[in-house]
C-alpha cells in the first residue's frame, strides 16, 4: 500500500469535517449535558475554516498540519480550538517535511498531536477528556502496525480503540475542563470532546481506506 | 428560541457593530472582535486586557474605558475568544509598560491566553503577564482539576487594578495586586432557569419548575447540585454559608458585596437578596463597605444570581472608590 | 413560577429594605414606601417626584440621587402607588422652591397624582405642579382615551430636568421644560415573551413560540398585535418607523437614542438591535448624538426592547451631560 | 322595611370584600388579558383592609363610608384605588348625616358616589370600565324605589342590570384605562373593574336581602 498522501491527508480532514457537519447537534446536546452547549458549533466552525482553506493548500503534509492546526487555533477558541489546534501543529514537524507518509511517520505524528493535547490540557488517561479517546486510538495504531497490519487496518484498529475509549467516558467523573465543575454529576455522561476525537480517527481511517481502495 | 437577532452565526458580531455605533469612546476592530479604548494605547501605561465568550454583558466590553480595562476580546458565545483577537488586542494596548492578561479560569480561556502570551512573546517585545482570575466556591480548589471558576471576582479585579494602572504602575505590581483582589474573592451563584444558547436554539439544561440549580457558572451549564426551589431567604444561606466557610472576610476596611443578576432576574428581586445576605452577613460580624447589585456578570437569558464577596483593605477601598468611565461601571467622571 | 423571593406579598416591601442597605446614599421611609435622597429636602431647590408601580427597575428607586429625582413612591408589582405615599414624599423633598411631579401617564397614576396634588394643597403650602410623560406611539394621541403611555421618554425627561434643577431653576421653568423633553420623545416596544407578575405566579399572557407583541407598555400586558417572529431587522423597522412616522426628529443637535432591555434581554442582543436603529436613523438622515444601550424600564423578566428617540435641543444635549449620581445613571461624580 | 343601618352597610363591606377573595383569580386573570394582572390583587388588597378597620368603624354611615374610601384609597393603588375609594368618599356627604339611610338616601348616595367615579376617571358609559356596571345598576336602582319596589328589591333589580352591563363590556373596544392601550383588541373581553362592580352591586343585594331577612 502506498504511503499516505496529501490528497488522503485532505479527504481525512474533508470526511472529519463532514462527520462533525453531520454530528452537530449530538456533540452540542452532549456539552449541554456537562458543559456549555457549544461543542458541536465549535468543531463545526473551525472544521468548515480548515475546508475552506483546503483550495489553497500547499503540497507537503507538514504544510497542510499547519495551515489545519493554525486554522483550528484561529477560529474555533473555548477549550478545543487550542487542543484540536495543538495537535494538528504538532504533527507537522514530525513528519519531517516528507512529501507523503509512511504508516510509521503517520503514526508518529499522530503520537506527537496527541503529546501536544497532553501538554497543552495537562489531561491525564481516565479525566474524561479528548485524551480518553486519543490515547488508546494511537496505542492500538501502533500495536497494530507493530504487528505488520496495513495502515488501512491499523486505523480500523485505532478507531475501534477510539470508539471504546470514548464510551468508556461515560461513567467518569470529570478532572479536567468544563464538565469538571459538575463534580459527582458528570458521572453517567458521554464527554463530547472524546466524541469529536472518535470522529477524527474514524475519518483516517475511512480516508486511508478510500486511499487503499482507489 | 426567541431572540432579537438576524442569524445566530452573525450575532456577536453585529453586536459589536452595534457596540462601536453606540460608544464613540471605544473603538472596534471587527476582524479581531477587539473592543478598545479610543485613546490606546495610553503611553507609559499598563495595558489592561481581559475578555471571553459573549453573552456575559456588560462583560466584558462594558468594563472598558478609564478606569478599567483598555481592551477585550470578544469570543463567540460562550466560547473562549482564541489567541490571534489577545496577540492583536495586546498590541494595541501597550503603552511601553507591558500588559497585564486578566484571565477568567475556564480552561479554554486560559489555554488560549496561554497561547497568546507565547505568540506575543515570539513576535513582539512586549511585557505580558497573566493572572488567573478564581473565586468560585462551588467548585473545589485543587491542582489536580480544572480548579475554580473564575467568576464574580473579576468585577473587583478589573476595576481596582484598572484605577491602580492608571496611576501608572508597574506590571508586576498590578499583577500582585490583582492576585491579591482575587484571593480576597469568594463567589457562589444558582440558578432558577437555564439559559438559550442561540446556536443551540433551545435551554442548556431542563429544570422543572420546583427545582433549582446550586453552584452554577456564568456559562449556563448546569451546577454542582439540584435542590428544591427554595425561599430567597434558603436560597441566601446556600450561597453565603460556602462562601464565609472558605475565607475570613472579618477585618480589613470590611467588604464589597457583589450580587449579580444572571440576565432575566429583576433587580427588585437582586435587592431583596441583598436585604437577606446583608443579615446573614451581619450575624458574622462582616461590614459591607460597598455594595454592587444588578445585571454585570451575565448568562444570556438565565434566571439566578450570583454572590460574590471580596474582603477590602485600605488600598483596595480607595482604588474601588477611584474614577471610572465604561458603560458598565462609571462614576468620579 | 420561580422567583428570588420569600412570600409575593412581602417582595416590594423587603426589596426596599435591600435598597436601604446597598445605599447608604439614599433614605427609605417604608411605611411610605418612599425612596429619597439622604441630603432631602435640599434647600432653594425644587424637589422632583416620580415612582409607579414596581417591576420596573432600575426605574424608578435608580433615578434617585444628585442630578435627577429626590424620590419616588413605589407602588405594588405594575400598581400605582397611593396618594398618601406621593403627599408625604412631597412633604420630605420641599426645600422651599415647589415641588414638580413627573407622572407617567397611565389612568391609575395620573388620579393618585392627581389626588396626592389635591392632598398637598389642602394639607400644605407647598406649590405642587405635575407633568404627564406620554411618549408611547403606540397608542393614539387622543383627548377621548387614556392617551399614550408614558415609557421610555421619563429617563430623558428626569434625567434633564433633574439637572436644571439642580442649577436652582424655578418650578415652572422645570415644567417647561419637561414638557419639552416629553414633546420632543417617542417610544414604541415590543415583547418576546410575557412576564410573570409574583402576585398571580404565571405569565400575563401566552405568546406561541413563533409570535411577537409589537406595541407593548411596561406592564406585561399584551401589545398593539401580534405578528409572527421576525428579525431583528424587521422588528427594528417595526418600531423605528411609527417613530419617525410621528414627529419630525431632524435638526437640533441630533437625538438621544435609548434602547431600553425589558428585563430578559440580554444587551448582547440589545446592541444588535441599536446597530439596526442606528441604520435607520442614518437612512431617514437623523444623527443619535448620546445613547443609552440597556435595561433601565423593565417589565419583570420580560424579553423585548422599547426603543425611545428623543429630539434634543443644545440645552437638553447640555443638561443630559451634567453629572448624575443614581444607581441607575451614574456620570461626573 | 327598616332602614339601612351600618350594621348591614358593614355587611354589605364584608360580602364584598369575601365575593372579591372568592373571585380575585378570576378578576386578575381577566385584567391579565387586557390589563396588567393585578385587579384581583388590587381589590382583595383593598377589601381585606377595609374589614379589618371595621372593627373601630364609627357609628354613622357617613363616617363608615368615609372611612372605607379613605382605605381604599390608601391601599389600594393602580386605577381602581382611586376609583373605588372616590365612590365611597362621595357617599360620605351625600348621607346628610343620618344616622341610618332611608332607600332614597341610600340610592342618592350611591349615585354620588358613581358621579364621583366619572368626576376622577372621565369614563363615559361604553368605555368597557366599571361605569357600564354602575350606571344601568343605578338606573335599575332607580326606577325600582320609584316604582314603589322595596330596597331588597330593587337592589336585586340594580345587581341583575349591573351584571347585565357587566356582560356588555365584552364587546366594546376600551378607550379608557389600561385596556384603551390594546385598541380593537380588548374587544372580546369582560372588563375587570366591571366585573367587581357588579360584585359590589351584588353584595348590597344581599346585604340587605339579610337585614329584611333578620
Ligand atoms: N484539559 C483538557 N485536556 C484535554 N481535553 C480537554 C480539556 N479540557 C476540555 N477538554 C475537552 O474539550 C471538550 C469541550 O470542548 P468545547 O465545548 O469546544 O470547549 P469549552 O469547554 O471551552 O466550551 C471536552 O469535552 C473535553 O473533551
Ligand atoms: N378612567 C376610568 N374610569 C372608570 N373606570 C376605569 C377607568 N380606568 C380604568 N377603570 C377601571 O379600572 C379597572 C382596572 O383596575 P386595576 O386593574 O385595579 O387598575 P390598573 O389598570 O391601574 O392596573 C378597569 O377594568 C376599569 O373597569
Ligand atoms: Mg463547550
Ligand atoms: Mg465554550
Ligand atoms: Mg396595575
Ligand atoms: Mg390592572
């Protein structure tokens, strides 16, 4: 399979952002529940921006990371502009300016993104964050690519994983962000943040497929 | 959801339209939703900045002018502004002493202003300092969390360091004196209905209409815990007692107390809280020196309020007492 | 119906007591349920008078102070209050030069006013003159009815007139004079949603999710029509344009514009609605030299707005610059 | 049949003021459809103090009745204070004195009274406020004692034309009090200060009724 390309990197971000148009309204209802109702207005403004950009992109991954990180900064705000920013502007050096990916460079700037989120939002494993859907998405990434899995499978992998760690933000009771405030009460809800972070695997994983496919 | 707005998308920002048309004192950069004083930046100054999601008016930009801030960026509605509206904002208002971030503790308020400071740092020369504002008693103060809101305090925050900056100050005291103004500061605040997010277009939270919400934020969300509606009089305890448990207000030139309408509860019913929380306040043996009742702090159209109580010293008095001139707070000019 | 509040028969009552103990700065005689100034009755001086029902607020215990009234009565939730509270209130702020009541003009008030007026000739010696603010367009302007309401003009009319009258004029030139600022005044509102009176405990009335009143007063009731849910655009028109339809407000120095909150609008919306009145005035070449963006009439937890346009002339434009000191309107001191 | 002596004037107050506790909600709620909700409040208010002056009422009807208008309008407020309190203010005088009314005297005064009431409010008959009540009850009043009929008598009379002029204000578009605001749209509602009006008629009906009863 070949590696990862800047078309897929932008049908990555056209699919997420099309996953997060379509998922609008649960994401805000999910943040309404724990937090202030804006998730979903929030990840859908900064993600038509990052499209809206797509036209002009430049051709090499790291520029494209960039140009998606500074966008999401620039013009999502709240709590995951800085983190869904941070991640995207994490990944570009990491890529090490290739002009397209191999499984492991991916994967490695994914793992960098999401070091990014940590050290941004100082949100550990278990506080009912983003990171509780991140962290096993690249861990089973990489266990899978470890064990010689193709990209596509691996981030079939990585978003099963996602999927999990996001349903498994349920019965938290927050640390870290907004839902935080809500103490005991958090409990028993779903965190919208982990939600829009499964959408975001789940789209590689659909673009790399497609990739894959065509 | 009604509303008197033409498409939610534009609303705040045909508001600050509206905001510039009505104040030829500030100024509008609309591309930066920056509201700032029309004499920025005042030279040899410290630069006031602050700001956050909309619909908390008047903050934040009714605490613009002399006196108080120099500027404030304007988010979305209740979503922190991003770090490109503080870069340009803190431009704007340096005068040559640097800039002081007033920044509400909300993690994506302090992570955007995290972000400013370091893209200010890298393109510019200026002096920015940060200080976190944090009086909210409803949620536990630690490390290993979000920490308190920040949420009544700022209204004593950003007035009494804004009269010290005039006085033209250094940075680093301002931002002592601001740590100090807010670690004098409890707040704790409920409400009786929530609010509509207009691009949500329906209430945050249902509340039956016996019920309350204790330990609320400025943000509309839900608070730490429902109760029954109570009377005012319950209603005033269950906010004052978590405050006085968690500072000493006695001593000092005693305290400035701060009730503030959540957006749709009548001043006449703010002022019958006050009559309550001053009695409770006086069998602690607290003397309110000066008093501040009405809509500042606001959630959109929620029904509640919220209490807030700094202990004043002599300096803090006298800053308090201090000319100012916004839309929100003015006296002295 | 959920409110901050112990029991709906006691409510103006202990607000009052709120209001004594948050203004050190005013009087309150609760027997009378009389706000007042503590430097009344100031001597040489004519007294000013006003007050209504209650719900109001900040009008019209907010207007009370150096620069504008030296009291008010307050009546019971949308109740005018009685004669006995307006001839004692008249009685407290005589400081020799006459005493000049700002009536707004709704049937209850102008027959207490009128009986309190009797009241005081028959009991005192004190001159007693009485001005009717009717600004409302609304309403018809006829000799045959009620005539209009009196709504937003009253914070021009007291606050002008206030400060001619703290500049030593005679009664009847502050008749005169607010009867010029009245004149030149015109108001039109309109409701989003109804309030709750706490006496009755649910809405006045019900307005389905897709309709607006157009044409409301300040008290709850029902407006003029009802027409489906607009934008704030159109609504802008639909109050604006009956305005200009009704007075000539070119020339002078320019119009005071006041965008007035009924009580659970947030101004976030408010300003919005000022940049689309802005336009209009624009359009029909009239400039707005002063504004006024918030709540300051309300009508309980009502959402809406009432936008008032007053015509100034440079002595009107002069006196509405002069210091104030309220809780309501507060500038130069 | 006797005169009317305060004993049953006192009545006439107390079945008032218990008919108007008895239909405040109805009164408020039909002023919350063209007026501003408070007309029951107002008038319970009003009655409530009313009764509990009674105990120290002086003896004489005038005194009584100058007394009940003086509380009326103190407490009450708003349109119908003075209203009511000017009607019974006007009763006063128009007694002569007497220590008990005879039906002429008792019929002057009311009528007094309602001149009083249009005398404060410039309310001509039509208008949809309490004077379509009061006028017809007073005519019916009227024209029964001429007619040779017995005061109970002809205050049922008086009450059955009160409620009849009450019913008519449902038509009419207002042009005096607060209903004048709304135009044609206060047509189709009963009129509030009417509907009390006519309870006022009522009670003396009944008030009287006992005494030649008794
Ligand atoms: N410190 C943090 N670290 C990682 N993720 C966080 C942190 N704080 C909040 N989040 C994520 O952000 C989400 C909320 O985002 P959003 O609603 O857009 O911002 P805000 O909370 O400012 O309104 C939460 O659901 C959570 O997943
Ligand atoms: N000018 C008037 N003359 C006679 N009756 C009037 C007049 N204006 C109002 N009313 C009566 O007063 C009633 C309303 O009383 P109330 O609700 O207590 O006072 P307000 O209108 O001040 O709230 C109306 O229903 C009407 O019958
Ligand atoms: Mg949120
Ligand atoms: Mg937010
Ligand atoms: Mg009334
Ligand atoms: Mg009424």
């Amino acid at each position: 399979m070949a590696d990862v390309d800047t078309d897929t990197l932008q049908r990555w971000l056209r699919v997420f952002a099309a996953s997060v148009a379509e998922h609008k309204d649960e994401l805000t209802a999910l943040d309404a529940a724990i937090g202030d109702a804006d998730h979903g207005a929030n990840m859908d403004r900064g993600m038509q921006a990052v499209v809206d950009g797509l036209a002009a992109t430049p051709a090499d991954p790291a520029a494209l990371f960039k140009q998606t990180g500074m966008t999401l900064v620039k013009s999502v705000g709240g709590a995951s502009g800085p983190l869904y920013g941070t991640l995207f502007l994490r990944m570009a050096p990491a890529t090490g300016g290739a002009a397209s990916l191999d499984p492991e460079t991916f994967a490695k700037a994914l793992r960098a993104g999401l070091e990014g989120v940590v050290a941004r939002g100082k949100a550990e494993v278990g506080e009912k964050t983003m990171v509780d859907a991140l962290t096993p998405a690249l861990d089973a990434l990489d266990a899978a690519l470890g064990s010689g899995q193709s990209l596509a499978d691996a981030l079939r992998a990585a978003s099963a994983a996602a999927d999990e760690g996001r349903d498994g933000t349920t019965p938290i009771v927050a640390r870290k962000g907004r839902a935080s405030y809500l103490g005991e009460r958090s409990a028993g809800h779903q965190d919208p943040g982990a939600t829009s972070a499964a959408l975001l695997v789940a789209a590689a994983a659909t673009a790399v497929a497609e990739q894959g496919a065509a | 959801m009604k509303k008197l707005l033409n498409d939610p998308a534009n609303l705040v920002a045909e508001s600050l339209r509206g905001v510039e048309r009505a104040h030829p004192e500030l100024r509008v950069d609309h591309e930066n939703r920056i509201v700032y004083r029309a004499d920025a930046p005042v030279s040899g100054k410290v630069g006031l900045l602050s700001g956050g999601g909309s619909g908390h008016e008047p903050a934040h930009a009714g605490f613009v002018g002399p006196g108080m801030l120099d500027a404030v960026c304007a988010g979305e509605v209740f979503t922190s502004p991003v770090p490109d509206q503080m870069t340009e904002a803190t431009k704007k208002i340096d005068g040559g002493a640097g800039v002081l971030h007033l920044v509400w503790n909300y993690t994506g308020d302090v992570m955007n202003f995290d972000m400013a400071a370091e893209l200010a740092a890298a393109e510019t020369d200026t002096e920015v300092q940060a200080v976190v504002m944090n009086d909210d008693v409803a949620v536990e103060d630690s490390l290993f969390t979000a920490g308190r809101r920040g949420t009544g305090a700022a209204i004593a925050v950003e007035k009494i360091v804004g009269a010290a900056a005039e006085q033209g100050r250094s940075l680093s005291e301002l931002a002592d004196l601001a740590r100090r103004v807010n670690d004098s500061s409890r707040s704790m605040g409920m409400a009786l209905t929530s609010c509509t997010v207009p691009a949500k277009g329906s209430p945050t939270f249902d509340l039956p209409d016996d019920e309350i919400e204790i330990g609320i934020g400025i943000h509309g969300e839900p608070g730490r815990r429902r109760v029954p509606l109570a009377s005012a009089h319950d209603i005033a305890e269950m906010l004052v007692d978590p405050i006085l448990a968690d500072r000493d207000f006695t001593g000092g030139e005693g305290v400035f107390v701060f009730v503030n309408g959540m957006g749709a509860t009548p001043n006449l019913e703010l002022y019958l809280m006050y009559n309550e929380i001053a009695a409770l306040l006086d069998k602690a043996g607290i003397v309110p020196v000066r008093t501040l009742v009405g809509p500042y702090v606001t959630s959109l159209d929620m029904a509640g309020c919220l209490v807030s109580i700094t202990r004043f010293d002599d300096e803090m008095l006298r800053l308090w007492d201090a000319p100012v001139a916004t839309s929100g707070l003015r006296w002295g000019m």
